[in-house]
C-alpha cells in the first residue's frame, strides 16, 4: 500500500514540477519528504497499536496514510485504485515468499510484471499524441507582433481586492518564483496587427485557469495571426500569474479580478495609443471591441463586460472606472459559467453579440454552462444584433489552446480520458477559427447577417442554434401564456442545473398548437424558424395556417445529441454528465412557399415518432447569407 500511495503521490507531483528548472531534484526532494512522512507515520501508529494490543497492526496505519496523503491530492479515486493495487501486491509477496516451494516464490513478481504492463497497456490504448505547441509565434509576413510589459518598466497594478491568497505556502511560492504577489500585478500580453493604414478592430483575448508556469496566453496566437490577416487587431493578455500551482491559486472566485485585468490592460494600450508618437497611433478603434475568454476566461470576459459599465469598483475599494470600451462582441469557449455580479444574481449580457463554443469531449467543463448566459443575453436596441452556440463534435477543452493540447485533466487522471472520435488538435483549432472569423466579420465588421456556416454547419455532426434580432418571435415559453406541456431545460451535471430556459414538449401522436392572438400578415420570402431538441431521433411535422389553408406543411428530423463518453472507467475516474445526453437545441429554417403574402392564424407541431422539445417559434425573412 505504501508503494502504491507513493506510486500515485510520485505521478501527481510530476506534472505540477516537470516544468520548472532542476525539476528531477525538485521531485526527488519532495518524493523523500513524502516518503519519509508516510513510513515514519505507519510506523509509529504500528507501534502504538502494538502497545494498545500485543500485536503490530501496520495495515491501520497504511490506511489512515492513505486517508490522509490521498484526501490531499486531486482524483482521490484513481489513488486509492493504485494503493489497493499495491496493497493486494505488498500482501502477495510475503504469502508466496514462505510457500516451500520456490517456483511459488515467483507468482508475485509475474503478478507485478502482468499488472504493470497490463496497465501500461490499457491506458496508452486510444491515447493521441498531443500536438501542443509551446514556442510562442516570434514572426509572420505582414502582421506586427509587440509584446509589450516584459522589461523593467512594466506597469504593475494592485490587484489585492480581487485576488486572495488562500494559504500561506501559496504566497511564499509565487513570490519565490514570480517575485511580485496580487498588490504589484504586471500588464503584459501580446499584440497582433497588420499594417493597414486604418483603424482596426480590437479582439482580446483571456485564458483560463491552467498551471501558473505555462504560457497559456501564446496558445492563441495562432487565432491571433488568422485573424490579423483578415484586418483584426489582436491583444493575448499574460493572467498566467494569477493560475494555479502546486500549492493552490487565488480562489474559485476570481472571475471578476480575470475581466478587471483585462480591462487595465485595454486602459494601458488606449493610453499608449492617445500619444500622436506612439506606433500604435491610429491603429486600433477601441469604439469597436471584441472579447474573448476560454474556461474560467469565460466568465472573466462576462465579469469584464459588467465592470466596463460601471463607474467604481464592485470590491469597494475606492477605485474609479473609466473604462468605456465600445465592446460589441464576447466570445465565450467552454467557460465556466459561475459568475455572479455583487447582487448574488448571474450576470446578463445585453445588446453585445454571443458566440459560444463548446466540445462535446470537454473533459474539464464537461457540461454546456455557456447556455446559461446564452439563454439569458437580451437585445433591447435598435441595432442588429445576433447570438449563436455551438456544440463541436469531436472537440475536447484543451486543444482550442494549443499550449494546453489534448489532456484536459493531469495526469494521472489524463490517461483515463475518453479520446474516442476526438479530432486533432489543428482541426479543432481550424474548426473554431472558421466559426470565430465568421462571428466576427458579421458583428464588428458589420459584413452581412449571421454566416452561413452557422445555418448550415462547416463542422459534421456540430449543433448550432441561434437567435437574432430580425426574427419575429411569437413563443418563447418563458411565460405560462403559450400553453402547452412547457418543460425546463437542464445541464447534465449532478445538480441537474437550469438552463435558464424553457420549451414545449411535444410528444408522439400529440399536436401542439400556437394560435396567434391576431392575423399576422406575412410577405412572401419568409421563413418559419423555430429551436428543437430531442433525446431520441424524432421527426417533427410542422404546418403554418393561413385561416384554414395550409401555407407551409412539412417534416423535419430532428436528431437526438449522443450520450457523452468522457471517461473509460466511471468507477475509478468519474466525470460529471459522463454517459449522458446535454440537452443543446439545434435551430431549423424552413421556407414558406408563397408568392403572394398569406395571413399566419396557426402554426401546429406534431411528433411523428418519439418526443421533442420545441422552443423560440418565429418568423423571419429570408436573407443572403454572408458565406
């Protein structure tokens, strides 16, 4: 047992060491220490229960270590799964070693070998190479690229009122290894821009919460470039000092200290570009803004979007806000989705663009949370506005980043990581590439409507619903006015949270009907759009009346979302929604075929096999798509 507790203690401690200099004297120092504790521990409870009983019990000191070492690291499960494993083998060699025989005397060491190997073995199968890439991008034709607050006169701010040191051990390591704690933050980050000879638009971008020492805001530069080509400008901010690390991090609530110092460091590249001599004079339109924010980042450009409309700090330490950024869009990928604003209450996008990107392999945020903010994001002016979710098929957290690849959990837990039907790491990058310029072409550039490879989808097997502003919305089913089996739609984690939605429930042989309070008067070249989820292939017949005749009769399939495969073993290694249904809508267009404009009283669904829920009926006129 001690050697399999020591087995898994030496892998954890791995990962968190295997980056820093001198990491295998670092290892083997903190593998003596734990060593030394463990057997100095079973040995003096092994003695104690000698002077209790007559007898050496060193097994109830083996498990009382076990207790105590496993509980501290993460994955307690897969542990205890190597501490059995060693337990069952320490018991092995002394049985067998006392048999007369001596070819009994080599059962445990086969039992070793077989073990091993046989470990070895499962859990390289289906294992993918991963394609992370580390080296920052130094150079490309045509784009400027200006890391900016790496040198001695990097503005630092304080950001103690957003950040908290939860252990002790934690402050005295991040200033061993960072030399600054939370009261002298830096504002670094990388910008990308080409020479243009106008005013570009601005993406900004924040990481999420990975180990301290990565790099993770250069795992973006290849979106960076991709989207500098197409006349972006692009800023990657440096918030690696505010992750995690062997010893712990600033807490489960920094969301709103991410969004605070993405803002500052928005505020640092305005002020620069205010100064007529600055390279960076009239080159980016701080009036149109995007931000983009992956896993805890998420929420941290949520947090950052509340914080730019207010004129003091939430943390009530004084501080004044004069941000004002003219931010247009967020770009959400995997966030979190557990930001909450002072009031206690979820925070509400309104009259900003959403795109939301999520995978159905994400094995970090293994449930779709973005919907919440999705569901919720209100448009109450008179501009176009649009949002859209996407659920990749294939696409796992890390590989958006490619500074974090495919492992989305440490190891040991990474190597029970589902990877069957996962793509690469390039084609997930290609695929949230394509998804993010056509998002972004429509709402900062203002290039048409919504894309077409959101209404019809680039990415095989992806989910894709969307809403804009251009639609007439006749039924949300966020009131009791619509009738029908209304029903709340869930995430798949443990607590079956609200989606902050609901539809109609449309069962097999049953009809649901919406009769419109009035005549709706429809011109021709309209669509009837509507948002279906089903948890078993259906296929839903819909019919728009025009008083008794039928302007718009037909069929659609509505294809069940398949069961999550997050883990190969539930029992050692358990993901939260694993081997369940996320129930994600998909939006559908279809056409009424008319020349003339018909006057809509009725519009009827009915579930030809199975069930579906139904959800945002509308009408909107058919436009080009910007492909």
């Amino acid at each position: 047992m001690i050697a399999g507790m020591l087995l898994f203690a030496g892998l954890t401690a791995w990962w968190y060491v295997s980056f820093m200099d001198n990491a295998i004297v670092k290892w083997l120092a903190w593998m003596m220490i734990v060593a030394v504790c463990v057997v100095s521990f079973v040995v003096v409870t092994g003695y104690g229960m000698k002077r209790l009983t007559g007898m050496r019990i060193y097994i109830v000191g083996a498990l009382v270590a076990a207790w105590l070492l496993l509980g501290r690291f993460d994955f307690p499960r897969i542990g205890w799964t190597v501490t059995i494993i060693g337990g069952i083998l320490g018991v092995a060699f002394p049985l067998f070693w006392n048999v007369r025989s001596r070819g009994w005397r080599t059962v445990p060491v086969v039992l070793t070998v077989v073990v091993l190997s046989g470990g070895y073995v499962w859990l390289h199968e289906g294992m993918t190479e991963s394609d992370s890439q580390v080296e920052p991008i130094a150079a490309v034709d045509g784009i400027n690229i200006w890391e900016y607050g790496a040198g001695a006169d990097t503005l630092r701010v304080d950001g103690s009122a957003y950040f908290k040191v939860e252990r002790r051990i934690d402050r005295i390591v991040r200033d061993r290894i960072w030399g600054f704690d939370n009261t002298r933050l830096p504002l670094h980050g990388t910008l990308f821009y080409p020479d243009s000879g106008r005013r570009l638009p601005l993406m900004a971008i924040i990481h999420g919460s990975h180990y301290m020492l990565d790099r993770s805001d250069r795992g973006y530069d290849y979106l960076a470039v991709a989207l500098a080509r197409r006349g972006y400008a692009v800023v990657t901010v440096d918030e690696n000092f505010i992750n995690k690390s062997f010893t712990g991090g600033y807490g489960s609530q920094d969301y709103i200290g991410r969004g605070w110092l993405l803002l500052k460091n928005l505020e640092y590249l305005r002020a620069i570009a205010s100064d007529a001599d600055s390279p960076l004079s009239g080159v980016i339109d701080f009036d149109r803004v995007a931000l983009m924010g992956h896993s805890r980042g998420g929420d941290g450009i949520a947090a950052a979007t509340w914080l730019n409309g207010l004129e003091e700090s939430p943390a009530e330490n004084g501080e004044v806000y004069d941000f004002g950024f003219g931010i247009k869009s967020v770009i959400e990928i995997a966030p979190t989705g557990m930001l909450t604003i002072s009031d206690g209450s979820p925070y509400i996008y309104n009259n900003v663009d959403c795109l939301l990107l999520q995978g159905d392999k994400d094995g970090d945020v293994s449930f779709m949370y973005g919907l919440r903010r999705y569901n919720t994001a209100t448009f109450s002016d008179s501009v176009y506005h649009f949002k859209v979710a996407v659920n990749i098929a294939g696409a796992n957290h890390g590989q958006f980043n490619t500074a974090w690849g495919a492992d989305d959990r440490q190891p040991p837990a990474a190597w029970f990581l589902d990877r069957t039907g996962m793509l690469t790491g390039e084609e997930q990058r290609n695929v949230a590439t394509a998804y993010i310029t056509a998002f972004l072409d429509a709402s900062l550039k203002g290039e048409g409507e919504i894309s077409e490879v959101f209404i019809n989808p680039l990415h095989s097997g992806d989910i894709v619903q969307w809403a804009d502003t251009r639609t007439l919305c006749m039924a949300d089913f966020e009131s009791d006015v619509y009738g029908g089996d209304v029903v709340e739609l869930t995430l798949r984690d443990r607590s079956r949270m609200s989606q902050l939605n609901h539809g109609v429930k449309v069962d097999e042989g049953t009809e649901y009907r919406l009769t419109l309070d009035s005549v709706l008067a429809v011109a021709p070249c309209h669509d009837l759009v509507f948002s279906a989820y089903a948890d078993e292939d259906t296929h839903l017949s819909m019919v728009v009346y025009a008083g008794d005749t039928a302007a718009l009769s037909d069929t659609m399939a509505v294809t069940a979302t398949l069961p999550a495969r997050l883990s190969r073993s539930l029992l050692v290694f358990p993901i939260q929604g694993d081997r369940e249904q996320e129930m994600v809508m998909q939006t559908f267009r279809l056409p009424i075929p008319t020349a003339d404009s018909v006057h809509v009283t009725e519009i009827r669904f009915r579930a030809l096999d199975g069930s579906a829920i139904v959800d945002n009926i509308g009408l909107r006129r058919q436009f080009e798509v910007k492909k």
